[in-house]
C-alpha cells in the first residue's frame, strides 16, 4: 500500500479494527500500512489519547470495544472526486427519484466535511458532466420505486406489481421473483422469475405501479450469475449475422443490448459479428444508427424488415 498521511491512516486503522472479525496484531497493521510496528505503537498512543477504546489480548491482539463505531466520513480529494462522478451519474438519470435521492445524499456529505473539501467538491458539482445528453436534454419523470426493488432483492422477497405493456397499453398482474436492478441507456429494468411465464423477464421501471413486497421468500438458484441474468432473454432468439466497419466496431460492441458469440476479422476493416437477439423490430431500428457501416447478413427476414423501415422513411421525405 502507498504511504498515507497519519491521519488517513490512523481512521483507516479504527476501520479496520471494529469491522474485522478477527482481531488484528501489530505486525498485521505494519504489514498493511507499509510503516514499522513502532509507527503502529504510536498511532495506537494517539487513538487512546482521542478516547477510542482500543482492546488488547494477550493471544489474539488488537481491537476495539464492542458498538463501538465511529461515521466513516473523512474523505480525501480523491475519495471525493470519485464520489462526486457517480453522484453526478445518478443525477443525470430521467428517474427524478434517483435524482432526488443523489441531491440528498450529496447534501449529507458537504454537512459534514470541512471548509477546504466542501469547497472542493462544490467546485466539481458543475464540472463533472456524465452523460450530457440525458443530463440536460431529458424531462425528469417519477421511474418507478427502485428503492423497493432493492429492498425486496436484498431480502430475496416475492414482489406482485401492475404492468403496463408497450406494445397494446394491456395492463396485467405480475408474480416476480426479483434478481437484478439493470441501466439500459435511458432506462431502468427489473430482471426476475415471472411467475406467469415461468421464466425469466425484462420488466421496465417506470411500466411497473403498485409495487408490493410480499411475504413470501424465494431461494435465488446458485448457477445464475449476473451475466447470465442479463442476456438469458435472448438465449432462445433468433441468431443474427452481421458485418461492422471498423469505424464503428468500439461503438457497435459497447452498445449492442445483448451478448456477442463471435467477433472475428475479415479483413483490416471489417469484422462479422455473431449473436442471439428475439425482437427483431427493436433491432432494426437500433441499428440505424450505424447507416452503412454495419450490414445485416442473416437472416433473410432482417434484410427485408431493415428494407422496408428505409423504404418508408424515404417516403415521409
């Protein structure tokens, strides 16, 4: 570890001390510090004179009292600036809750941080820009009760909603265990077991009213990773093929919503892509905003889908 300041280092130790499940000997810290155990001596000289109860056994080593605890909010610039990109991540969503709660949260902070990384972080606020385009050009809007969501994930809880669906506006009763909170973009979904379908669904946020955690728990199975969980939706779908220019390669890899299988070269500027997707509709679209650097290759039913949606932009021309 690179060489802390003393104080860093000293609120580090009292961490340390009071979350391990194991008590902690001299040459542990030293060993982790990177100092001497004679540094290690009189950070623990210092913490006694601040009134921390520092326990000592003659087998085990060091602790600290039981309860006790101390708010772990002495952060560093660094620390700071790392919290002010994610806050400022969350603050650019279109769900104003999460917004809300990110202004909150940033509020707590700069209540209890001395003037010096008050004023740092106040002059970070409005130059640390995430995502522009939904920062500044997307109307805030109510995206669904995230924080009851999670809720249920973390107590592995059975959660039934209203969902409203996209396509026909039908409005249906969900049974859903839930696995996963996921950002699409724009967007947040809920990943889960549907209980109607009998497998796992996408349910997007703000389509879901009338949240309730119910009192019945689910065993999540152990083989589904979070990995899994994303792209099992379109393990069934169709295989496409496609052939992307390497001018939009980082683009089209970044973005594409679900898992590619290949991606291999044809030559030093084009690449085929291979991959599973089962809303072909969706896909047409999305890829517009590739124009002519990717070219679907199968199957046959894109080609003409990708034909026709041109077509009929051409005639509103």
């Amino acid at each position: 570890m690179s060489r802390l300041k003393s104080s860093e280092r000293r609120l580090k130790m009292i961490l340390m001390l009071q979350d391990s499940k194991k008590k902690l000997t001299v040459s542990d810290l030293a060993e982790e510090f990177g100092v001497s155990r004679r540094t290690i001596f009189r950070d623990f000289n210092f913490l006694s004179d601040i009134n921390v109860p520092v326990t000592w056994d003659e087998y085990s080593g060091y602790g600290v009292i039981d309860g006790y605890k101390i708010p772990p909010l002495m952060f560093n610039s660094r620390e700071l600036a790392t919290i002010m990109v994610g806050l400022n991540f969350v603050k650019s969503q279109v769900d104003k809750n999460l917004v809300d709660d990110a202004k909150g949260v940033e509020l707590k902070i700069k209540n209890v941080l001395p003037d010096d990384l008050k004023r740092f972080m106040e002059s970070l606020d409005d130059r640390t820009v995430v995502d522009p385009f939904l920062h500044f050009g997307a109307d805030k809007k109510e995206g669904g009760n995230w924080y009851l969501l999670s809720s249920a994930i973390s107590q592995q809880k059975i959660i039934e909603f209203t969902y409203e669906s996209k396509k026909d506006s039908e409005i249906s009763n969900r049974k859903v265990n839930p696995y996963l909170l996921v950002f699409y973009r724009d967007h947040w979904n809920l990943i889960g077991y549907s209980h109607m379908r009998d497998a796992i669904r996408n349910f997007v946020l703000d389509q879901m009213a009338e949240v309730k955690i119910l009192d019945e728990k689910f065993e999540k199975k152990p083989e589904i990773d979070v990995e899994g969980l994303i792209f099992n939706s379109n393990e069934s779908g169709q295989k496409i093929r496609v052939v992307v220019d390497e001018s939009v390669e980082r683009a089209f890899k970044a973005n594409l919503p679900t898992k590619i299988l290949k991606f291999e070269p044809i030559d030093s500027k084009k690449f085929k892509a291979e991959f599973n997707f089962d809303n072909l509709d969706y896909l047409n679209e999305w890829l517009l905003q590739f124009g002519n650097n990717v070219k679907v290759v199968s199957p046959e039913k894109l080609k003409i889908m990708r034909k026709n949606l041109l077509a009929g932009m051409l005639e509103n021309i």
